[in-house]
C-alpha cells in the first residue's frame, strides 16, 4: 500500500456559546507520527479531533495539511480516516461494504475495490468475515472493521477518537498492540485521543495532555512520564502523592531542596523552582521503597492507615506525623496500624512550582 | 397460571375485535332476501356507482399517504438534531391530533372555504378568480393531511433521531456529502420505519369518512367506501349489505399492508437493530 504520508499544521479555537471548549490550541503533527491527545473527559481532545475531521467548525484558527489550508473544506474532502469510540458501523451493511463505504464513493473499479477490501480485511484478521454484519461481530472485531473501513481509503491523516475505551481490559491490550502494528507498517500519521495513560504512552511518539482545552505539556511519553512539567500532569500522569514543601535550597546541577514540616526532601526540578518559595513534591506510589531507617534526607515515616491487595503488590494509605496521606506502593504485605519508614530516591521525587489553583 | 394474565386482554379482543368481525362477515353472507350467499359482495362490486366508491377512495387515500409521508420524512430530517423553538413548534404540528376530525374539518371550511381567509388573501394578493378548495377532492385532501401528518411525523421523528448521530459523521469523513449520506446512511436505517408509518396512514386515510362528508363532496367526488357503508347501513337499512362492503374495505387496507410490508421484508435494515431509544 502506498503510504500517506501528511504533516497537519493546526491552531484552533471553539466555544459553545460562551463556554471556551478549546482555546488556541496549537500543534505541528509530523509525517508519520502517532501523536496522542490526553486529558480527562471534558479537556476539549475529542474536540480537537471533531474540527480536524471537519465534523465541528472552529471559532477561530486554521488547519493545514502539507501545504494546504483544510480548515473551510466539508469533511468528505479532507480525505481523512476516523475510528470512533462507538465504531459507527452501518449496522444495514456486511463487513464487505461497510470497508468498501469509502472506496465506492470514490467511484474505484470494481475489481479494485474487492481487492483492496480483501487485502485490508487480511491485515485486520478478518478474513472469512466479509459476509457478516456488525451485529454478529464481537466488540474487538468490530473495532477491526472500523480500522480496516477508515484505512482503506488510504487516509493521509488517521483520527482515532477512545478507540479502545468500549473493549474489555484484555481485549483492550490485544487492540493496542494491534493499532501500534498496523501505525508501524503502514507509516501513518495519526492522532489518537484518550484519556488512558496507558494506551498514550504505549503507543504514541509524542503526547499532548490537555487541560481546559489548553494543552499543559507536550513532549515524548518518557517526558510526560518522568519529567512532568506542572502539578496537572504529575497528578494526571501518576504522581499520586503532592506534599507541599518549601524549597530551601536549588543546586546548579538542578537539584532541589526542599522541607516541609518534620521532613527534608531532594529532589529534581522540571521548571524554574525560587529559593524561599512554596512548592509541591511529586512522588509516584511505586517509588517509595520500604526501609529500616527511621529518620533522613527523604525518609518518610507514619502509621500504615489502610491497605489494599492488589495481586503482586499492597496499596498503601500512610498518615505522617504532619497528617498528610502518602500513598506507597510495597511488595510485603504491611498490617494496618503499623508504623513503617519509606524511603524515595531523590531522581524520583520531581519538585514542582505550586499553582494557584488546587490540582482537581 | 401465567395463561390467566393473558385473559383480560383475550376476552377484550375478542368482544371488541373478533366477535365483530365475525359477526359483519356472517351479516355479510346472509343477504336481506334470505339464504346463505356472495349475492351482497356481487352486488357490490357490480354496481359501477358502488364499485366506484373503491377507485375514488383508493384516489384520495393512495396520493395522499405518499404526500404525508414523504413531507413528515423531510421535516422530522431536518428536525433531527433539534432546532429553534421545537417545542412550540412540535405543539402546533401535534395540536391537530388533540382537535378531532370535525373541528379540523371546520376549521378548514372556514379558512379554505370560498369566502375564507385564504381565498380572501389571494383576492388581495391579486388572484382574480380563487380556486374551489373545500366541498370536493381538494378539501377532503387536505383535511386528511391535517389530521394525519402530527402522527407520521411524530414517528418518523422517534425514528430518524434514534439513529447513531455517529453514523452519519463516520459517512461524511468516508467522502459522502449530504446526499449520500441520507441514500446510502439513513434512508437504508430508517426505511423499514417509513414502510411502518406509510401502513399506518394508509389504513387510516382508507377509512376516511367524517372529512369526506364534512369537507368533501359526499353525493359525487368523494364519495367513499366508508359513505358507502354508511349510507347501506342507515338509508337502506341493509346491514348485511353494509357489513360486506365494510368487509370489501377491509380486505383493501389489509392488501395494502400486505404490500407495504412484503416490501419492508426485503429492506436491508428489517430485523437490524439500528434505532435508539428516540430523540435524545
């Protein structure tokens, strides 16, 4: 299949009425690049996905694709593929014709078209199933005819809007490796919206997490993991324990100092971090490691409050001696009521500049 | 024990429903001068000034059904994803239904009658000699559509918009435009429907009789099968005479539904699921 290639320029604004649902959300998707939206229900990603596809018009802004402008072209012109949540298969056409939908529209020879029909069905692994309709298709395989129908047409650009968020876990998992296949040996470009950030940092080249319809921070998926640039993206990304601390002293090397009542933090900072000021430490659950040492330079001590098991691992609710909850992650089980001594490498605690607004 | 639920519904249909029925097409094998015969249904479908009353009735009620449904088909189309005012809109299209057959009938005499406020706008508008509009085929055109068009399009209302506004979006970035997407999309989704409430409206403009007589031409034009009946039932006293031509009547609106739905059999989305619970 020849590949599409397409790079997608964009800068968009929408408001419903005078709610502001995307606000000058900018982006430059290379060719062949998967790129993920991120963000909680309501951050304006399937928004974003919806003016791409033609299927919403922007307030404001513009859309280029190569060196095109697209953004006042009717969606059955801008010769993108689109995989919905829900699949949107035609329920009154067989597996055949829902996958040819695009092709025929296109006015393809006939020959051509069962051709191509045939050699997608392949690469989802669906052959032998051209004569089913979608309702006698399991959830999984439904999503395949939806893949299959949207490549088909050789997509320059591929919007997939939660695709997997309809799937049960396991089935989720198959998808996903599947839809990182198919984007390796076809070469697409694609945009992909989620709110898992799982499935985003699995499969994508770059992330974007949205906010507000802001986007908050857009890097690789190791930097969104790792290196999360505000309190948003740590809470969104994992960093479930945000203890509040004044910074005390920042090193040239980057490292952060930082205390808060009865304990000392170090730590590394993501952004400009001031001497003197408040801020927030970002520390991952599964980051904290069980120790013998009572007290130190990031030790943290309490009483074991609740515990949860979770298979290969104990979820657990710690009180500090400030009253502040952490949440630790351990591999021995821990009774409640305990005292316990966890310790963080100072790489992992990422010291952030608190905001003005509570993180939600 | 769960049989004896059914009952109330069984002994109501069959004293409301069978026994009747039963009873016309008994009446209608033993005419008025004795014995056990065809002779009401022969005289019936013999008599050209009878017979015709099937023809006239087919006239008005075949034209008519098309025109109700294909306006409800476009209006409840553009109506799908809700528009200004919907709600007052919706209440003067559904108020006809709450109004009856003879106001509406009134009501029409009144505005299209030869001295109403129509024929009184195009005098205005410059119109020299106004057309007839009431008392004849026209008349009993429009009264039928009055009265019937609220329910279609109530129902095609619950049907287009219960299709997966998904579909449609899916269709459009696959290269459809408007049209393809309602030929390909949604008219193949929402036909099996269509098909239901053209049977409906059908069967109900068959029977016409109140707006024949009130807005029609009862002696000559839109003299009805229903008028038909009637007038055997309470100007000849021959009820076995009017229980066949009922029967006559019956058996056309049963035809008709037979042909609607053999057709609605052969439709690609019969039997799919493919209609929601209705507007949002």
């Amino acid at each position: 299949m020849a590949a599409a290639v397409g790079s997608l320029r964009f800068r968009l604004t929408k408001r419903f009425g005078t709610k502001t649902v995307l606000d000058d959300f900018a982006l430059e998707v290379r060719g062949r690049e998967l790129i993920t939206l991120l963000g909680p229900s309501g951050c304006g990603k399937s928004t974003a996905l919806n003016l791409l596809a033609g299927l919403l018009e922007p307030t404001a802004g513009e859309i280029w694709l190569d060196e095109t402008r697209i953004d006042a072209l009717p969606p059955e012109r801008r010769g993108f593929g689109m995989v919905f949540q829900n699949y949107a298969l035609f329920p009154h056409l067989t597996v055949r014709d829902n996958v040819a939908f695009g092709l025929e529209l296109r006015r393809r020879p006939r020959a051509e078209i069962g051709e191509r029909v045939g050699r997608m069905l392949d690469l989802v692994q669906l052959g032998g199933f051209e004569s089913r309709f979608p309702s006698q298709l399991s959830g999984g395989q439904q999503q395949r005819v939806a893949i299959a129908r949207a490549l088909v047409i050789e997509p320059r650009v591929l919007l997939l809007d939660e695709p997997l968020s309809n799937l049960d876990a396991k089935l989720r998992l198959e998808m996903r490796a599947e839809i990182k296949r198919l984007h390796a040996d076809l070469g697409l470009t694609a945009i992909y919206v989620t709110h898992d950030q799982a499935e985003a940092l699995s499969l994508s080249d770059r992330v974007v997490v949205l906010r507000d319809g802001r986007a908050m921070q857009t890097g690789t998926p190791a930097d969104i993991h790792d290196r999360p640039g505000n309190l948003f993206v740590a809470d969104f990304m994992g960093y479930r324990n945000l203890l509040p601390v004044t910074v005390t002293a920042v090193e040239p090397d980057g490292r952060v100092l930082a205390e808060a009542a009865g304990l000392t933090l170090h730590g590394r900072a993501t952004g400009p971090l001031a001497v003197g000021r408040s801020a927030v430490a970002a520390v991952r659950p599964e980051d904290l490691v069980a120790t013998d040492e009572p007290a130190g330079v990031n030790i943290l001590r309490g009483c074991v409050r609740l515990t949860e098991y979770l298979g290969r691992e104990h979820d657990l609710e710690v009180a500090l001696a400030s009253g502040l909850i952490l949440r630790a992650r351990v591999a021995t089980p821990v009774g409640v009521g305990a005292t316990v001594s966890l310790r963080v490498a100072p790489e992992r605690v990422v010291m952030l500049a608190a905001e003005d607004s509570a993180p939600p | 024990m769960k049989a004896l639920f059914v009952l109330p519904s069984v002994i109501y249909l069959l004293i409301m429903f069978v026994y009747p029925f039963g009873y016309g097409i008994f009446a209608s094998l033993h005419p008025k001068s004795g014995g056990f015969s065809v002779a009401n249904y022969a005289a019936f479908l013999l008599d050209p000034w009878q017979a015709r009353t099937l023809w006239v009735t087919a006239s008005i009620a075949v034209p008519i059904t098309v025109l109700t449904v294909l306006l409800a088909v476009v209006v409840a189309y553009t109506m799908r994803r809700g528009i200004r005012f919907e709600r007052a809109v919706t209440t003067a299209l559904v108020l006809p239904i709450a109004l009856g057959t003879v106001l509406v009938a009134e009501g029409i005499n009144g505005f299209y009658g030869p001295k109403g406020w129509f024929n009184q706008l195009l005098l205005v508008a410059g119109v020299a000699e106004p057309s007839r509009l009431t008392h004849n085929y026209t008349g009993v055109m429009i009264a039928l559509f009055v009265q019937h068009f609220p329910f279609c399009f109530l129902m095609l209302l619950g049907y287009i918009s219960g299709v997966d506004p998904t579909l449609e979006q899916s269709a459009r970035v696959l290269g459809a435009r408007p049209w393809a997407v309602f030929r390909r999309v949604l008219w193949p989704l929402i036909a099996p429907g269509v098909a239901v409430a053209f049977a409906l409206v059908f069967v109900m403009n068959f029977g016409v009789f109140p707006s024949a007589v009130l807005v029609g031409q009862p002696a000559g034009a839109t003299r009805t099968v229903a008028i038909a009946a009637y007038q055997a039932a309470f100007e000849h006293y021959d009820m076995p005479m009017a229980s066949a031509i009922a029967v006559v009547m019956g058996g056309c609106q049963l035809a008709g539904l037979a042909v609607i739905l053999f057709l609605r059999q052969r439709m690609p989305a019969t039997g799919v699921a493919t209609v929601g619970a209705g507007k949002r």
